[in-house]
C-alpha cells in the first residue's frame, strides 16, 4: 500500500470537507449526496489501516461499508425526498454561516481533546480520532439544529460515521462479528428512521419535527 | 388469518416463549452459569434473573394482549404487530445472554429499532410523534454507548488480548485491575450516558413519557416493565469492571447515586401535575428506575435490594399498565379526571389500578414498601445520609400527588357512566395473581428467590 | 370541729357582709339571723319544676351543696387542722368546686331559657381563668410551708415567714382575695342582689330553682364563701404558740374582718365591664406568679 | 400466656376474612366481623393484664423470610399496658357497630368494613407488642391503610374524600420520619431488633438529639402533637362513629406507646428532651382545648379534644423525662404514672363521648351543635352515659380524668414543696398552671357541649323526633360509663397496679418506682374517700329532699322567662354564643369569622348569624407550604418541552457535562 500515513492524513481531510459541506448546504439532496460522498470516505478507512488482520477481511469490509453508506442510503434517502413533494430546502434553526462556524469551533474544541486523551493517542492516529471527533460532534448538531426529519436521519448517519472513525482509530481490531453487527444495526436503523419519516410525512404532510411537539408537560 | 389469528398466535407463542425462557433461567440458577462457544454467550445468576423478570412480564402482557386488542386492529396491523413481539423478546434475550459487550450494545440497538414500530401499532398523529423521538433519542444514546464499549476495548490495549476476546466480560472482569483507568471513567462516562437514556435515567428520560403513553397497554406494560431494566442491567453488567478498574473507590457508584437521585426528584416534580394516567406511570418509571440505580449505587445490601426492586417494580407496573388500557378503553380517555368514580361501579379493573397505585407509591403490606426499606438501611449502612433524606423526600412528594390523582379517580364524582366489561376467567386470575404476587412478595420472600438474588448481587458486587 | 363551726357560721358572714353596705349605704341593715330564717323559710316550701328540665336540673343543687360541703371538710380554721387532710388535698378542694360549679351550669342549660345559658357561660369562662391564679397562689404558699396539703400549708405559716417572706405573702393573700371575689360572684366580677337578668352571672343560673333546691344553693354558696375566707383568714392567725380557744377567736376574727373588707369592696366599687373582667383575672394570676416568684429567695 | 395473645390475633384475622367472605348477607358479615373482634379481645385480655402486672415477660420468635426481619413479639408490663384500652375499647366499639352500621345493611361495603376494622385492631395489637422493627413497620402501615379505608368508608362526600387524603398523607410522612429513625438505627446497630438499639445510641456518628427528634416527629403525628395535630379533626369526624372512637381513643395512643418505647429503650435523656415534650404538652393541651371550644360539629369538639388530651398526656411524659435527667425520683415517677394512666383513663371516656356522639348522629342524622337540643328526654340511656364522660373529661372529682390530673398535680406540688431546685419546680410550675387552665377550659367545653346536645328544646325537627339507641348501642356506653366511675371511686388500687408499668417505662428498678408510689397511694385512698363521701352527700341530702317535699306540693310549669311572650326555642342559648366570650378573648389565637347578615328595613325579613373556625394551623401553615411546594415544582415542568431535538441536546449537555467533571477533576 501507498505510504499510509499521507493518504490517512488526505482520507481525513476530506472527511472534515464533507462535514462543513454539510452545515453549508441549503437544499437537502445535495445534503444527501454529500452523506453519500463521507460514506464512501469512510468505507475507505478500514482498507487504509490495515492493521494486523488478514486482507480478505478488510477487503469484505470496506466493500460492505462502502456498498451500504455510500449507495444505499443516498438512494433511499432521494427516493424518500422524491415520493414526499415537500419544500426542499433545509429550513435550519440556526443559519448556515454560524454553523459553518460552529464547524469549525467543533473541529478545534476536538482536536484540543484528543490532544488531552495522552495514553490512547498513538502517534499514527492522533489525525483520526480528532476527525472522529468532530464527525461526531456535527452529526449532534445536525440533528439538535435542524428542522426537517429526513436531515436528522442524515445527522444520524454522520454520527455513526464518526463515531465508526473514532473506534477504527483507537481500537484497531474489534471482532468481526461486531463490526458486522454495528454496520447492520446502523443499516437497520437508518432504514426504520426514513420508514418512520415517510409516514410522518404523509400523516402530516409536513416534515418539521419542531412541530411535532404536542406530547408535552 | 385475520387479526384475531395473528393476535392469538402472538399471545400463545409470547407464553410459551415465557415459558421456555422461565425454565431455562431455574436450570441456571440451580446448576450454576452456563458458557457456550467460550464466553460469547454465557448466562449467570445475573442474566437468568433479569430473563426470569422477562419472562414474568412478558407472559403476562401477551396473556393480556388478545382481550386488549379484541377487533381493534386491521389484518396488517396485528401481522405486524406479532412478528415485532417476537423480534422485541428475542432482542431482549440477546441482551441477557451474550457474553460480549459490543454484541450486547447490538441486542440493545436491536430492542430499540424492533419496539419503535410497536408504539404507533395504532397510527395516530400523536404515536407516530412519540416514536419519532423514541427513535432519534434512543439511537443518539445508543450511539453514546457504542462508543464507551469502544473505549472499554481501547482500556483494554495494553492487555494484549487477541482480536476475538477482547470485549469478553469474563476476561475484562478478571483483568479489570489492570485496565487503563483513565480511559475507563471516560468509557464509563459514555456508558452511563447511552444506557442511561435507555434505561430513562433523570435528565435523558425526555422520550420516556411520550413513548409509554402513546404505545399500547401491553407494549408500554413490556417497556416499563422489563426494557429499561434491559438496558440497566447493562450498566450492572459494566459496573464491577468500572468499579475494580478505578480502584474500588466507589467512583462508578457515587455517579449511579447521582443520577438515581435526580430521577426522583425529577419524576417528583411531574407527577404531581400528571393527570394522564399513563403519563403517570411512565413518570413513575422514571422515578422507580431512580430508586434501583440508587440502590445499585449504594453497594452491599443495597445491590441486593435494587435487585428485588426491579422483580417488585416490574410486577407492580406490568399491571398497572393493564388497568390504565383497559380503563382508558372503557372511558375512551386516560384522563384519570373522566374517569373519576371508577372504583364505585365495582369495576375489577379500577379496583386493580387503585390497589397498583397504592402499591407504586410504597404503602405498607406490598414489597414495593419493603425493598425501599431495605435501600434505606443500605443508605444508613453507607453513611449516605444526604441520599436518605433526598431519596424520602422524593418519595413522599410522589405519594403526595400520586395519591390525590389515585383518590380522585377510584372514589370522586363519576362524570361518565363507562359501559360494562366483562371479563374472562383467565384474566381476573392474571390480575388478582399478580396482586397477590405482590402481597406475598411483600410479608414473605421465598428462600430460592432469595438465595437467586443474592448470588446476582454478588456478581454486580465483584465477588465470583 | 372545723367543719362543724364552718356548717353553723357561714350563713353569718352573709349578715356581716350585708350589715357593712347598710352602714355604707347609712341604713340599719337587715337582722344578723336573717340568712338563718330565710334559710328554714325556703326548707319549708314546695318545689315548681319546669317541664323542659330532665333529672339533671334536680341533681344541680344536691351535688353543689355535697361538693361544697366536702371541700370545707378540707379546709383548716387557722392552725386548727381540717376534718380531712392529705397530701394533694389543695388540688381536691380545686377540682370539688369546679364540680359543683359544673352542676349548676349543666342545671342552668337544662331549663332551655336564654338568660340561664348566658350566665353559665359568663361562669364558666371567669372560673376558667380565676383556676391558674388559685392554683399558683397555692403553689407559692406551698413552697413556703414545705409541705402539700391545705391543713399542713395554711397551718405552718410562721411568723418568723412572714418577716423573710412578707410581700411574698400579701401578694398570694391578694390573689386570693381576688379569687375569693370572682368565685363567690361578689361586686367587681358580679352583682349578687341585682334584678336585671342580662346582668347577673351566678343569680341568673339558679333563677328556676325553688323550694328546698334554692336553700340548698344559697346554704352552698355562703359555705363556698366561708372557704375561700378561711383560705385567706388562715395566713393571718396568730402565732402557733397561743393556746386553742386563743387561736379559734383570732381566726374568727380574721373571718368577720374578711367579710367586712368584702362588704367595703361591694359597697365602694361598682361593678367592672364583662370585658374587663379577664384583665383582673390576669392581674390576679400576674400577682400569684409575683407571689411563687417572691419565694424563690 | 403468649399463646392465648397469638389465639387472639388469629380469631381476630379470622373473623374479618370471615366477614368479607359473607359480605352478601350483612346479618351474617356482622356476627363473624363483631365476633371475630369480641373474641379476640376477650382471649387477649387476660394476657395483656397478665404482662401490665409485672408477670414475666412471655415472648416468642419466628423466623421470618424478609431480609433483617424476624416476627418477634414479646408482652412486657408497658405492652401489656397499652394493649389493655385497645383490646377493651376495640371489643366494645365491634358490639356497638353491630347497632350503629345498620345503614350500611344494603350496601356491599359492610363485608369489607369489618374485614378493615378487624385489621386494624390485629394490627395495633402487633403495633404494642411487636420487638423487631420491621414487623412493626409493616404492622404500623397496615393500621394506617385498614383505618384509612374506614375514614373513607361512605366516600360519596367529598369532604371524606378530601379528610382520608389528608390522613393518609401525614400518617405516611409521620411513618417516613419513622422509617428514617429505624433504618438509622439499624444501620448503626446492624440489625433491626429493639434489643439492639440501645447501645447504638451514643456513636459518635449521629447525635441523639436526631433520633429524638425523628421519633417525636414520626410517633407525634400519629399522636396529634399541637404542629402535626392537623389531619385529627379532619379524618376522626368522617369515619363512622365506632371507628372514631377506636381511632381517637386507641389508635392515637399507638403513637405515645411508640415515643414511650424508643424512651424507654434510650435510657437516661437529657434534660431539654423533657423540656420540649413539656411545651409541645402544654402547647397541644391550651390550644388543642380552645379550637375545641370554638367548634360546631359535635365529633370535630371531640377530635380536638383528643388533641387536648394527649398534651395532658405529653405533660405528664414532659414531666416524668425532667424528673429523670435531674434526679428528682418522685417527679419522674408522679409524671410517668399521671401521663399513662392518663393514656388509659382517655382511652375510656374518649370512645365513651365518640359512641354517644355517633348514637346522636344515629338518631337525629346531624352533628352539628346548633340543631340539636333536648336529647336527653328522648335518649336517656345515652345522654347519662354522656353525662358521665363529659364530667370525667373535664376531670372532675369521683371521675377516672381527676385521678390521673390528681398525679400530674402531685408531681407538681410534691417538687415545689420538697425541691430546691429550679428547673424541675420551673416544670412542676407550668404544669400545674397549664393544667389548671386547661382543666377550666374543658370543663366549659363539654358543659356547652353536653348542655346544648342533651339539656334544654330541641332547636330543629332532627331533634324533636331523635330516639333512643338499640341496645347494642347503650350497652357498651354504660359499660364503658361503669369504668370511669370505677377507676373514679377505686384509685388506688389502679395506681398501685401500675408500678410494674412505671418502671419498665421510666427504666427506672421497681424497688426507687415503690417508694413514692406508695406516697401517692396515701393520698389516693384519701382522695377514693373524699369521692365516697361525695357520692353519699349527694344521696343523704336527696333523700333530705324528698322528705322534705313528701307532704307539699310538687308542681310542674314553664321555665321562667322574665315575662317575655312567646319563647321559641331557638332562643335558646346555643353553642357559638356559649363559646362567645372564650373565641372573643382568645380571636388571636383561634380567629373565628363573624358572618353576620342583620336585619334591614323597617320591617326585616330575618337576620342570620354564624360563626365559624377554621383549622388555623392548616389554613396558615401548610396549606400555603403545600401549595408553593406546588409551584416550585412546576417550575420544572419546562424541561419537557416536547421538540426532538431539545432532548437530544440535554443528552449531548449531560454528556459535556460529565465531561467537564471528569476533566476538572484531573488537569
């Protein structure tokens, strides 16, 4: 393989690009592909580590990774979006400059952290678990700022992104039969969430979830 | 098959899963742990209690589903609503007896995404809400939880364990000494946070509310009853790794206090104002999960106590979730204000309610009254006197207002005649056996039920 | 001995105290024996019942008149002791008047008239508070004489007491006059020959009694006022050195000169305003607590 | 002697099972409910007079499957003591209810009434002679659940309704201060059994004056001490009238038994323990009787006076503790035994007026004063047996009250003519003084209120056609009438018996208890003789009397009415105008609303008058406490707001939270 190190380094990069394009987009199917593009990003990483385990497991699980995140769940999404003729735009509470700034703000406040984490940081990974990080931060801000049901699902799947970068960064070898079983749970999950959300559109025909606020003390 | 087959099959096959899943946790109990496919899975003293409070709970409410649902579902909508019962039970089972922590955070999300669709078995605008946010909040703290079981992996580097073994609990509890602290308070901070939002501890409870009063009577019976211990049974799972990895200083255990407290005192402030019946039970779930965490934070007796609260908490609210949906079908409102004057037209539901009630709020001759007695004397024992004095405070305010709502609705002025119910056999010998379960836990706790829940405790405690 | 001279001359302080106001008032006065033959006039008479009364209104005058004749039984004559006495008889002699006060009430409230039931209140409401200050004033007197029953209190009162603890004394003999004169429904707390009956306390509860019912309340009422005295005349015997008939003719004299200072009281002052009873009843209780306070030293 | 008590318990239990099972005919459900009652009582009785002698202790132990439970019962003299008014009252209140549920007859309800009071008499049974503390626990609930539900037993009212929440609610904070006290002791001790307690009292650890104050608290609500008194006259005046009087005059003294038992189990106190039970007393005693004045409703005068009872009751305790921490021997004993003779003494006249009063209610269906009137003509046997309880509560002499107020008295006399000392002659002196008041205060109260209920017209038609009780009614107020007149005339043996009593309850050896015991018997001969004489004036001058008017004429008219027309009977004095002077001069305390509506015009239609006084402490007090309880807590309710995304926000904040404290706590 090329010299790791760099490609994890541009891998990253282009991991953190996704997040702020994210916060930026207004219109939710160009959200939705760039979920497919991180996806597709992050489906890479396994194949970059390596580590100690044999090639045709890592090879079985990119493929996996790579096939769910970056194809499946942007066509379910976009055919979701096509079936509901609702506004597209993405109706935030918070505006799309502050949370591009926000962005940012997560990175740095991840990057102090993982400089704070001393006996898990590897010299190798310290890049990836501040990218962990902040995936994870902006998938939470996603879904706490915005408006509409189907960007909380892609909030979510950028959670799980990040949170699947920070664990490949610090653990390295965790059992296949759980990788599997975190990929197929966050599968499962996305896929009952769009469900759910293509209901509450036709029950509703609106997807603000703000408005969903009736159950209340 | 119609609805009325589907609903059958679901409740035949929900007891006899109960069942099976009864018998397996007796032959545990009485033969000692059982591992297969080295350490996978495993069930211990532990897990066959809590599968033993499973199958309790689980019986009942599928006993109970088929008067419950009687002609109100469409073909599809029971269709769904069986096969989603039987995938929550054998998600549940996973939970219990898997031996691997990530497997485990696995069974968890699984319960999660297979009850999500059991709320709005009835459509309304109002379920499809509540399980909305059933389904984003639980899945961001599950996610939490994903990433502390990460982090108890990352603890466990410097052990060298080879790829396979490395989120085995039988190895991470022999090995805790040795496990990084550092990383294993983060982890454990993590852990806290994902299972706690499942397991509807204080400030994560936020979905708790919606999800019970919108599911129907024999999901939200299974939810408060066994699923949140589901998930707390996870967290009694990690907490003697925790508690040996930072030295036994009782650090884990003074933040379980922590959040038990502040679930009482938060359920506290919201039953007064609970004129929802089944608001108010998932409010006192929330506050009964209180006590237990409490209790489990306290250590010694009080593992043992929490332990029995969970069995009395789970009986008490399986049942009290069948009065408030059949009440809430004969009045056509859980409004406990319509249905005011319940017990005086000789109703067997609303006396069962009344007497529930009652016994949720700790009067005396119920278990319920002895087990907080027991965390009491733990709390006396640990010196905590702070908690004692917070936790009776709690406690009574919640008696306070529970029993002016439970007054209002057995003896006040009926506002609406309901019509007359008429109920089988099978169902008064559900309802007044589990009162009298209740009554009997209460005065006189059988020896093997006893000798059961010491020797889990002593899992949770750290002793083999 | 005691008793039977309290029995034979308490009708005579009833003369004594009428005597006084007539000279007040610059008239002869009525005969000394006049209670004595009003007395055998009354014993003489038939009896008219209302029909609204039950068996208590007839029981009213016996228990008064037996309580007020056990409680004299108590009661020394100076350094004489009493007929009958134990430790604890003070509380006794206490709770023997309130139950004859208590049969005259109920008797009162049985014949259903609206003047009858405001004097049993007014009554029970001024022995109510005259109870505490008779009870200190016995307290104090007790401290003193180191012993607890009336024969041992009011018969070890010894000169050489009354040169340590004089005011302490003349306080406890205020109290009790003050008692004396709201227990007995004298001018100050009640008028005993008044006609209006919204005025009256004590007259207005035996308005329905007759016959040898009211002889038997008048004849309680003058033993009940020679008790109160005798508690009073016996902080002012002579010394215990003198001989017995000494001793009988000094309290004797006390007593006559108790009914004339009552007789003096009736005749200069005028009745005080129901309101304005309590705060004498309050001064007589400040001055008991003086009076315990004094013995303290 | 132990197994005669466990048969007792069990025919008790017995019985209201019974009763329950054969709800559907009532004839039936009362024999087995009253049988199962009576008969438990009488099996009990003899045991329970057997222990209060001083005969030795008989206990027994079972092994019970609860964790640090144990059944464990044990009869020593103060067990003894106390189960003797609540197996007697408990028995003769059964008989009256036979009479007394008639109304109930159609109802389904009178199965499970009886069934409920069969418990509650089991469950203070366990109460007095349980020795472990989770038994008494679980037996100190069942006692406040079975009367709960006997409050709320004719629940269509709404103000028995809102009486039984009330009940409910303080006896249950009352057992919560109760739970914290075990559960501290054996926390500290390491086990629940009383045997154990004592010696945990001195660790350094928790100071004694919190277990005092935790056992004044929990067993003081259960008593009614003046704070914690409020729920009294709401929840006695709404249960059926045979359950007020078990409640008032038994179930009540559970309270002082529990106070009395920690007391006794602490050994030595110090000296300002005494000091506050003296003052609370006092405090319950004055103003307990003075609501009790202002009062309307026959059973709410009661249940005040139930209040100004156990002050009497609390002095006498107040007392005994003051004499024991500073060493005056006669004081502690005086205190002792006045305060529980007087527990046994109000268990007697106290369920005595609460069946007269529930027989009032019975026959004319009204409680309050101002429609009565009259009744004695019309009820005789009930009005005299009323008589005798009403003098015996205001302490009058040949009475049982006198003799217990006759041994405060002592106490307090004896010190101030013996001791030097101030501190006890101070005590000595406010008893005496808040007795003398309180005693005058009584006295006026149940004149007005025999007098206005029995005396006089009947003011409304409830009265004019009022009728005489059944006999299963009039025979256990005569019987219960009999017993006050008893303990009046026979003092001293009753006192004398109580040694065994004093001492197990002061701690003090019998042999220091004798000594002044015996002082007081001489007195009390004294005292039976003086009440003898009493009883033969009285008979001597009515046989004078009757003479007397053998030859004349015995007349009968109307009352004299100065003249005045045309006398109705409302013109009669009635209850709020006999309380007038007390409610005007003590309005700071009692603040009695005045609704007046006078006549108006030149011809008046008619006026109105009333006047009435609330519960002054609730209404002050803890109302306001409850209800800004309330608000506070609704404060809280913004966190459910409702939006998704604000609970996933409080799940990120909790985590970054934790975070901070994790990260603070190391650099």
């Amino acid at each position: 393989m090329i010299e790791s190190h760099a490609l994890a380094d541009a891998v990253m990069a282009l991991l953190l690009i996704t997040n702020l394009l994210l916060l930026g987009f207004g219109y939710l199917n160009a959200c939705v592909r760039a979920v497919a593009l991180q996806g597709l990003v992050v489906g890479l990483l396994p194949l970059i580590m390596g580590g100690g385990s044999p090639l045709w497991r890592v090879a079985a699980l990119t493929a996996v990774g790579m096939g769910i995140k970056g194809v499946v769940f942007p066509r379910m999404l976009s055919k979701l979006l096509r079936d509901v003729e609702v506004r597209r735009e993405v109706e935030p509470f918070v505006g799309h400059g502050l949370s591009i700034a926000l962005g940012v703000g997560a990175m740095g406040f991840s990057l102090w952290v993982s400089s704070k984490l001393g006996p898990l940081v590897a010299a190798r990974n310290a890049w990836m678990i501040s990218a962990g990080l902040a995936t994870l931060l902006v998938g939470l801000f996603l879904i706490v700022s915005r408006r509409k049901a189907v960007s909380q699902v892609l909030g979510y799947i950028v959670l799980e992104n990040g949170v699947y970068t920070f664990g490949l960064a610090t653990v390295g070898h965790v059992p296949l039969l759980v990788e599997l079983g975190v990929l197929m749970d966050a599968f499962v999950a996305v896929f009952i969430m769009s469900i759910a959300a293509y209901h509450i559109s036709r029950e509703f025909n609106h997807m603000d979830v703000d408005l969903l606020d009736k159950l209340r003390d | 098959m119609t609805a009325k087959a589907f609903i059958r099959v679901a409740r035949w096959g929900g007891i006899t899963l109960a069942a099976l899943a009864a018998a397996a946790a007796c032959v545990v109990l009485r033969r000692g742990p059982v591992l297969f496919a080295d350490g996978w899975f495993a069930l211990d003293a532990l897990s066959a209690f809590h599968l033993g409070v499973l199958a309790l709970v689980f019986g009942s409410a599928s006993w109970f589903a088929e008067p419950y649902f009687e002609g109100t579902l469409t073909p599809s909508q029971a269709r769904r609503f069986a096969a989603l019962w039987f995938g929550a039970f054998c998600a549940m089972v996973l939970v219990l007896c898997c031996g691997n922590l990530g497997l485990m955070w696995v069974g968890i999300e699984a319960t999660t995404l297979l009850t999500a669709f059991l709320i709005c078995t009835h459509v309304t605008p109002l379920s499809l809400e509540a399980t909305w946010k059933y389904l984003v909040v639980c899945s961001v703290g599950v996610a939490f939880a994903f990433m502390g079981t990460l982090l108890v992996a990352a603890s466990a580097h410097g052990l060298q364990l080879d790829a396979s073994s490395t989120l085995l609990w039988t190895q991470l509890r022999e090995r805790a000494v040795f496990l990084h602290p550092g990383t294993m308070k983060l982890a454990f901070l993590f852990l806290l946070v994902g299972y706690g939002t499942k397991a509807g501890l204080a400030p994560l409870h936020g979905w708790l509310p919606d999800a019970h009063s919108q599911a129907p009577a024999p999901v939200s019976a299974l939810f408060s009853g066994f699923m949140l211990n589901a998930s707390f049974y996870c967290l009694l799972r990690i907490l003697p790794i925790a508690e040996a990895a930072t030295g036994n200083v009782g650090w884990a255990r003074g933040l379980l206090v922590f959040f038990g407290l502040a679930s009482i005192v938060v359920a506290a402030c919201f039953i007064v104002f609970q004129h929802d019946s089944k608001r108010l039970l998932a409010y006192h779930s929330v506050e009964h999960l209180g006590i237990i965490a409490l209790a489990a934070g306290l250590g010694g007796l009080g593992t043992f106590a929490a332990l029995w609260h969970t069995l009395n908490h789970a009986l008490c609210k399986a049942l009290a979730f069948f009065c408030a949906g059949r009440l809430g079908q004969a009045y056509g409102s859980h409004d406990l204000r319509r249905m005011a004057g319940a017990l005086r037209a000789g109703r067997l539901w609303a006396a069962a309610f009344f007497a529930s009630l009652l016994a949720l709020i700790g009067v005396a001759p119920f278990a319920i009254f002895m087990s907080e007695l027991q965390i009491l004397r733990a709390a006396a024992e640990r010196r905590a006197f702070i908690a004692m004095a917070v936790f009776l405070l709690g406690v009574s305010v919640v008696f306070v207002g529970a029993l002016k709502h439970a007054l209002v609705m057995a003896w006040g002025e009926p506002v609406q005649r309901p019509e007359p119910e008429k109920e089988s056999v099978g169902t008064h010998v559900l309802v007044w056996g589990m009162l009298g379960m209740l009554l009997v836990l209460g005065l006189w706790l059988p020896t093997p039920l006893s000798d059961a829940m010491r020797a889990a405790a002593g899992i949770v405690e750290g002793r083999p | 001995m005691t008793w039977a001279a309290s029995l034979l001359l308490s009708p005579l302080m009833l003369s004594i105290i009428a005597r006084t106001k007539a000279f007040f008032a610059g008239r002869r006065g009525p005969p000394m024996l006049q209670p004595y033959r009003d007395l055998a006039k009354l014993l003489g008479k038939g009896a008219v019942y209302s029909r609204t009364t039950t068996w208590i209104f007839r029981a009213g005058p016996l228990v008064g008149l037996a309580a007020v004749l056990c409680a004299a039984a108590l009661v020394p004559m100076g350094r004489i002791p009493a007929a009958l006495s134990f430790p604890g008889d003070l509380v006794v002699f206490a709770y023997l008047l309130a139950l004859a006060r208590f049969a005259a009430v109920l008797a009162a409230l049985d014949t259903g008239s609206a003047f009858e039931g405001m004097g049993a209140s007014r009554e029970t409401f001024f022995s109510a508070l005259a109870e505490p200050a008779l009870l200190f004033a016995l307290a104090a007197l007790c401290r003193l004489a180191g012993d607890w029953s009336l024969t041992g209190v009011l018969g070890n009162i010894s000169g050489e007491d009354w040169l340590t603890h004089g005011p302490a004394i003349l306080m406890a003999a205020g109290a009790l006059f003050i008692v004396l004169l709201a227990e007995n429904s004298r001018i100050p707390v009640d008028d005993p020959d008044t006609h209006l009956e919204l005025t009256m306390i004590h007259e207005v509860m035996v308005l329905d009694h007759g016959g040898p019912d009211l002889a038997f309340i008048l004849y309680g009422a003058a033993l009940k006022l020679w008790t109160f005295a005798a508690l009073l005349a016996s902080l002012f015997t002579p010394p215990e050195g003198t001989a017995l008939w000494v001793q009988a003719a000094g309290f004797l004299g006390c007593m006559a000169a108790a009914s004339i200072a009552v007789g003096v009281v009736e005749s200069v002052m005028a009745r005080l305003r129901l309101s304005r009873v309590p705060m004498l009843l309050a001064g007589a209780c400040a001055l008991s607590m003086l009076a315990l306070a004094g013995t303290l030293r | 002697m132990m197994a005669l008590f466990l048969a007792s318990l069990g025919v008790m239990l017995l019985g209201g099972l019974g009763a329950l099972l054969a709800s559907e005919r009532p004839k039936l459900a009362n024999i087995l409910g009253a049988g199962g009652a009576f008969i438990g009582a009488v099996l009990g009785l003899p045991a329970a007079v057997f222990a209060a002698l001083g005969g030795p202790p008989a206990s027994i132990q079972l092994d019970w499957a609860l964790p640090g439970a144990c059944f464990d019962l044990a009869l020593d003299p103060l067990s003894g003591f106390f189960l003797i008014p609540t197996l007697f009252v408990s028995a003769l209140a059964a008989v009256y209810g036979t009479g007394y549920l008639e109304s109930y007859r159609h109802s389904k309800r009178l199965g499970w009434m009886w069934l409920c009071f069969d418990l509650l008499m089991l469950s203070m049974a366990l109460v007095m002679s349980a020795r472990n503390g989770v038994l008494f626990l679980a037996a100190w609930e069942g006692m406040a659940l079975s009367s709960f539900f006997l409050v709320c037993s004719d629940h269509e009212a709404e103000n028995v309704r809102q009486a039984g929440w009330v009940y409910l609610v303080a006896s249950h904070l009352g057992t919560a201060c109760i739970l914290a006290l075990f559960t501290l002791l054996a926390g500290a001790s390491g086990s629940f059994d009383f045997s154990a307690w004592p010696s945990v009292l001195h660790i350094r650890a928790l100071p004694p004056a919190l277990f005092f104050l935790l056992a004044l608290l929990g067993f003081g609500t259960k008593a009614g001490f003046w704070p914690l008194h409020v729920w009294l006259p709401e929840a006695h005046p709404e249960a059926p009238s045979h359950v007020s009087a078990v409640m008032s005059g038994v179930m009540i003294k559970a309270g002082v038994y529990g106070l009395v038992r920690m007391l006794a189990l602490w050994g030595a106190p110090p000296a300002w323990w005494g000091w506050l039970l003296l003052c609370v007393g006092l405090a319950s005693g004055i103003l307990g009787v003075l609501f009790a004045l202002a009062q309307h409703d026959l059973k709410k005068l009661l249940a005040y006076h139930s209040v100004e009872n156990i002050g009497i009751i609390a002095i006498g305790l107040g007392l005994g503790l003051v004499g024991l921490s500073h060493g005056s021997m006669l004081l502690a004993v005086l205190g002792f035994g006045g305060g529980l003779l007087h527990v046994l003494n109000h268990a007697l006249f106290k369920s005595l007026l609460f069946l007269g009063a529930g027989a009032v209610l019975h026959a004319t269906g009204t409680r309050d004063l101002d429609e009565l009137g009259g009744l004695m003509k019309r009820m005789p046997w009930t009005g005299a047996a009323f008589m005798v309880g009403a003098a015996a509560i205001s302490g009058l002499p040949p009475f049982n009250g006198f003799v217990s107020e006759f041994l405060l008295y002592c106490g307090g006399f004896a010190d101030a003519a013996a001791g030097p000392g101030l501190p006890t002659l101070a005590a000595g002196m406010a008893a005496i003084g808040g007795l003398g008041l309180i005693g005058g205060l009584a006295a006026a109260c149940f004149a007005k209120a025999s007098g206005i209920v029995f005396l006089g017209e009947p003011r409304s038609p409830h009265a004019t056609h009022g009728h005489e009780a059944p006999w299963s009614m009039t025979l256990p107020m005569v019987v219960l009438a009999l017993s006050c007149i008893a303990i009046g005339l026979f003092p001293g043996p009753v006192v004398r018996s109580m040694a065994a009593v004093v001492s197990c309850a002061s701690g003090l050896p019998l042999g220091e208890v004798l000594i002044p015991m015996e002082h007081a018997g001489v007195s009390l001969n004294m005292l039976a003789a003086a009440a003898w004489a009493l009883v033969a004036g009285v008979v001597l001058l009515a046989g004078l009397r009757s003479w007397l008017l053998s030859g004349r004429l015995v007349d009968a008219g109307p009352t004299w009415d100065c003249g005045y027309a045309h006398p109705t009977p409302r013109m009669q004095y009635s209850a709020s105008s006999f309380a007038q002077p007390f409610t005007e001069l003590f309005s700071g305390v009692l603040f009695t609303r005045l609704r007046l509506d006078g006549p108006k015009g030149y011809f008046p239609a008619g006026g109105r008058l009333a006047t009435s006084t609330g519960e002054v402490l609730r209404d002050t007090f803890f109302d306001p406490v409850f209800s800004w309880t309330g608000r506070q807590l609704g404060r809280m309710r913004f966190i459910q707001v409702g939006r998704v995304q604000v609970y996933v926000l409080y799940l990120v904040l909790t985590l970054l939270a934790l975070l901070i404290w994790l990260t603070g706590g190391k650099p």
